[in-house]
C-alpha cells in the first residue's frame, strides 16, 4: 500500500529518508513527500510522481534538519496529486504527519473538525489525523511533558481502521511519536540516532537492533532514547531484537527460500492488494472509472496472460460471465498475438504480468490496442514496461516476488480481478446483488483464512516425503477447481521437475485415465459444492485403477480411500482457488525442497521471460 520511513539523529535527514522511500518502492509509489523539522518550523517538500523527484524539489537541498519523516503513496482514495501526497499537516501547521493504512471513519472525523473550524486541502483519509492531534493538543492544559503524546494518544482512540504513524511537531522539535495499528512499523536503534520505517530492509543497513510495537503501543523517540507508553500511558519496557541478515536474509526475512516467504506473506499480500478498495460494500476504481453505458457496450472481455498469470485469469473469467454477463475468453499470450483476435473498441482487453515485462504479453497487449480495445494491465512491478502501453493499469500489492515460481502474485491477481469484476458488476446491475455482496464480504475474509491454511502445513509435508520421487502425478479438478489444478501442476513442474498434467475431472475418462496405474499420485481439489458428487465419483474411478490420493477440499467429506486430506475453509467458490492453490504451491515446494533443488532458481527458467 503506502511505505512510510522516519529518522532523528544528528545527520542531514533529507538523503536518509530518500534512500529509505527507494528501498520501500515496491509497496508502490505514485507520490512521494518528506517532512522535516528546520529551527521553529517544518518544511514539507512532497510532489505526484516518483521517489527519484523528490530529488528535484525546489529546496530541497537547503533542508539541514536532522529529524523527519517520509512517505511514498500508491494512490486509491483520492488521486495522485501534490495536495494527496503525504506528508500533510494541520492547519496552523504545527504537526506533521505520514500514515500508512486506511481510516475507515475519515468521513465523520473530517465533519467533526470542519464543525470546529478546520478546514481540509486534500482528499484523504489521512490528514484528519494532524488535524485532530491539533484540536486534542489545544484543549490539553495538562503542565507535565506528556501533551504531545496524549494528543495522540486521543487521535488514535478516535480512529477506526489500521494505521501506522510518524508525527513530528514544532511543539517538541526534539522528538518524534510513532504508533501503530495492524499496519506494519518497525524501529531502528542506533548511537545517537533512531530510525523507523514500513520494514526490516529499508533501514538495516544502518543498524541490526531493533524495536517491534504492538497494535496501539506508542514510542516515542529522541536522539539518544526510545520510550515506550501503552493507551493508559503507562510506560512499558521493550528490549530490542537483533536481526541478524545480511541484504539478502533481510529480504528473505529469515526464511530459508523466497519462494517458502513468498507462500507465506500471501495474507499480506491478498490484505495490502484489497488496500482502500473495498470499503462498505463499495469498491473503488478510480483508475478506471467506467461508467455503465461504457461497460454496457462490451460485448466481449479478453484476458491474456502467460503461465500463472493466465491460470488467475482463468480463475476470473468464471466471476466475470457469472456476475457481469459479459463473454469472457482467456488466452495465453503467445498464441493470441498470432491468431488474428477478433476484437473491436467493444472489446475490453485485460493483460496481467507479474513482472510487466513478458515480451508475449506486451505483444500482446500492442495488438490488442492496434485493434481498438480498451486495454488493462495488472502488473505488480510499478512502472513496468507494460504499464507504459496499457490504457489503464491496476496494480497488485503483494510486494517483491524473488522466487521464479510465481505464488503470492497468483492469489494477489485474483483478488484484484475479482475486485474488478465486481466492480463492473455493481455498475452493471446484471446480476444477483445478494450474491454479489456474498462474493465482497469473503474476499475480505481471505487474508485469515489464508493463514488458516498456511498453519495445516504437516500433512503436506509428510505427503511430500513420500511421493517426491515419483516420476508423473496427475491434478484433477472441475470448474475453478480445474483452474486451481492447472497451476499446481504447473508449481510442481517448475521447481521439482517432475512431469504432471492438471486435468479437467470429467475430461480424464476420455482417454489420459489410461495412463493411470497402480500407485500413481492423483491430487484432487473439490471447493465446487455444485460438483461434489461427480468429482468425487471421477476421484472413485482413478482410485480404482490404483492411484494414490491426495484431496484438498472445503466440503468436509467422508474419507472414502484418499490417502491425505487437507480441509481448507470454505469461501464463495468463486474465490476458492485463493485458499484451494496455498497447500499445491506447499506440495510443489517441500517436493523439491525434498529432491535438493535449486527452489527459488529451476534449471531453464528466469523469473521475467522478456524473449518470445
Ligand atoms: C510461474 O510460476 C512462472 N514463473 C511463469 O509461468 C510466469 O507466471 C509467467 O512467465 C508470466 O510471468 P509474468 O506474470 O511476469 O508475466
């Protein structure tokens, strides 16, 4: 979503939160600011644009103050401007401050303060908070040294939602207050100096201690001290923790393979991808900003992708003819460029790449726009190369992807495309609302309920072990669920090298069940509460024949000869691939793990495929 970094000390502070927000641009950026605290006041230089820009700003060079704060913004409420970026003060600016997260309750907190007089440059959410630690820190006539920190203090009671926070003020030019609440916020300590900032990497090359806050603990930082007070104000002691990774080990962030840290931040992942975009039922797509007669002149949607990111396209295509009734075709990059596409300006032509630089998708996306459509990219790299081409982009938050097994951004893709599709389908009025409305309030469950899944993880590993030497393996499913299947076929392919096919449950009778022989792994995946009984009666012929089974499923049913099954929760079964994929990209993982492969780098493979 946002990244936010801080640091007081004795250096000139403007470099340092520079570099900091660079380290932090793949939580995305479209605006970028600094504040800092020079003699008796705070000068704030922030602009719409890249971090790199700050560089440029008139000023900017003449900052000598030595504490500050930063943020780099990815813009959903509120468009990309100078006024939106952080960080934003109030109004007899005498604080400063940077957040990242969400304030649900913006709305009537913004009334409350325009009720008392203050007045609002920007639409965000975020300057009510500077705002209202003002209107808190004027009605104090406390005389002790605390006021500054009640005044935050009262803030954050007020504020529904998630937040983590840097504030800054002229009233203690000395110190700084941080805080958080659900979003992330770590605290560097150093000799003489502090620094803060969204995450472990973007701050350890300066120092390997650091603070870890809980959810409404405030510090508050000098130079040479970090305090410690709960929402009673009562200090509390911390000790810090020592971190000890190099570049690379921060970045894997103690785990041993990306590809096994990239499985697990997947909530996050899902979390920070939703971000401000689905609040009260209502979604939000000011990128795109259709409107109904535009989407009632699409006759057809394309969603072209290659790999993975055509399997999640695979996965939305079912929510886009389902909820918008809209056709929907999915084709892979590298044959859709080639077989002269019927498209016109009633098409609209959505084109997903993790990386942004697949030369088949770029391709693609070209020929799609030569013929008239309406193109959208969904990247997870900002500014990459096909963003520049698309008409639209929308962005995936799910953070840097190192591994070349794609995990994180798969479920990541899905949720922004279902958001999509049902941000279409609210306008378009086509279908069930109530089903609609089913499909939104689970998407917001899926974060939990993906970790849910990632805490079942022994089963897996024990079925690992003992099918890692096993030289094919079939993945059955019907419906989303064969869209599930094709992506842990591809999983287990790309980093274990074992040959697998994922088939269509109904389709396996015509012909590939000959390859099915005694001993044979089968893993199945039933979410599909319509296709229960016919898959479960494919899964029975595949038995019979001899296959091993393992079944992943969210309809609790009766073990009737599967070797291993692992219960996930149940979801709209639009979204089940989301939870249904977590235990398959696991298989695929502890597989090679178990077979001493190179994980995070299969033989033949590179994570972007920038050659046709
Ligand atoms: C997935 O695990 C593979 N690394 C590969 O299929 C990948 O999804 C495909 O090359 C597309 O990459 P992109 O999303 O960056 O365009």
């Amino acid at each position: 979503m946002c990244g936010i970094v801080g640091y007081i000390g004795s250096k000139k502070v403007s470099p340092i939160l520079i570099q900091g927000l660079t380290r932090l641009e793949y939580r995305g950026y479209d605006s970028a600011g600094i504040a800092v605290i020079e003699g008796n006041k705070i000068e704030v230089k922030k602009d719409k644009g890249r971090v790199n820009n700050l560089y440029s700003l008139d000023g900017i060079d003449d900052l000598k103050g030595t504490i500050g704060i930063a943020h780099t913004r990815w813009a959903t409420h509120g468009k990309p401007s100078k006024e939106n970026s952080h960080p934003h003060m109030d109004n007899d600016k005498i604080f400063a401050v940077v957040h990242n997260g969400i304030i649900e309750n913006y709305n009537e907190l913004r009334e409350k303060l325009i009720e008392k007089g203050y007045e609002f440059i920007s639409q965000t959410d975020t300057e009510v908070i500077p705002n209202l630690i003002n209107y808190y820190y004027k009605e104090d006539n406390e005389k002790d040294n605390l006021k500054l920190l009640r005044a935050v203090k009262n803030t954050c009671m007020d504020l529904k939602g998630s937040f983590a926070l840097e504030i800054i003020s002229i009233r203690e030019p000395d110190n700084m207050i941080v805080v958080r609440k659900d979003s992330p916020l770590v605290i560097g300590k150093g000799n003489g100096e502090n620094y803060i900032a969204s995450d472990i990497p973007a701050i350890l090359s300066y120092t390997k201690d650091f603070y870890f806050l809980n959810d409404y603990e405030f510090a508050y930082l000098s130079r040479d001290n970090v305090k410690f007070y709960d929402t009673n104000l009562n200090e509390i002691k911390k000790i810090t923790k020592s971190i000890e990774w190099d570049s690379k080990g921060a970045e894997k962030a103690g785990y041993e393979h990306f590809m096994l840290k990239e499985i697990y931040e997947q909530p996050k992942a899902i979390r920070e991808t939703i971000g401000t975009r689905l609040n009260n039922s209502k979604i939000c797509f000011d990128e795109l900003n259709f409107t109904k007669e535009y989407l009632e002149s699409v006759n057809k949607i394309y969603i072209v992708a290659c790999g993975t990111a055509m399997h999640a396209g695979l996965v939305a295509k079912n929510m886009f003819e389902k909820l918008c009734k809209i056709q929907t075709e999915v084709d892979i990059a590298s044959e859709f460029r080639y077989r002269d596409p019927l498209i016109d300006n009633k098409t609209l032509a959505i084109f997903i790449s993790q990386s942004g630089e697949t030369a088949d998708t770029i391709a693609a996306l070209k020929l799609a726009k030569s013929k008239g459509a309406k193109t959208i990219a969904i990247s997870n790299v900002i500014g990459s190369s096909i963003t520049r081409e698309a008409d639209n982009t929308i962005y995936t938050h799910a953070g840097p992807e190192i591994a070349v097994a794609s995990t994180k951004a798969y479920t990541a893709q899905i949720t922004i495309l279902s958001l999509i599709a049902l941000y279409c389908a609210d306008i378009l009025r086509r279908a069930d609302i109530i089903k609609i409305e089913e499909i939104k309030q689970d998407l917001l469950k899926l974060p939990a309920k993906a970790s849910k899944v990632l805490k079942n993880v022994e089963e897996i590993k024990k079925f690992a072990k003992r099918v890692y030497k096993e030289k094919d393996m079939f993945f059955l499913g019907r419906g989303v669920d064969y869209s599930a299947s094709l992506e842990g076929s591809l999983k287990l392919k790309e980093i274990s090298y074992i040959h697998s096919e994922g088939y269509a449950s109904g389709e396996l009778k015509h012909g590939p069940i000959a390859l099915i022989d005694t001993g044979i792994t089968v893993i199945a995946t039933i979410t599909d509460k319509a296709l229960v009984e016919k898959s479960i009666s494919n899964v029975q012929e595949v038995i019979t024949r001899g296959a091993k089974i393992l079944l992943i499923t969210n309809q609790n049913l009766e073990n009737k000869g599967f070797e291993t099954i692992i219960n996930i929760p149940e979801v709209a079964t639009e979204l089940s691939p989301v939870l249904s994929i977590i235990p398959l990209q696991l298989l695929a993982y502890y597989i090679s793990k178990e077979k001493g492969l190179d994980v995070d780098k299969p033989r033949n493979l590179a994570k972007s495929v920038t050659v046709e």
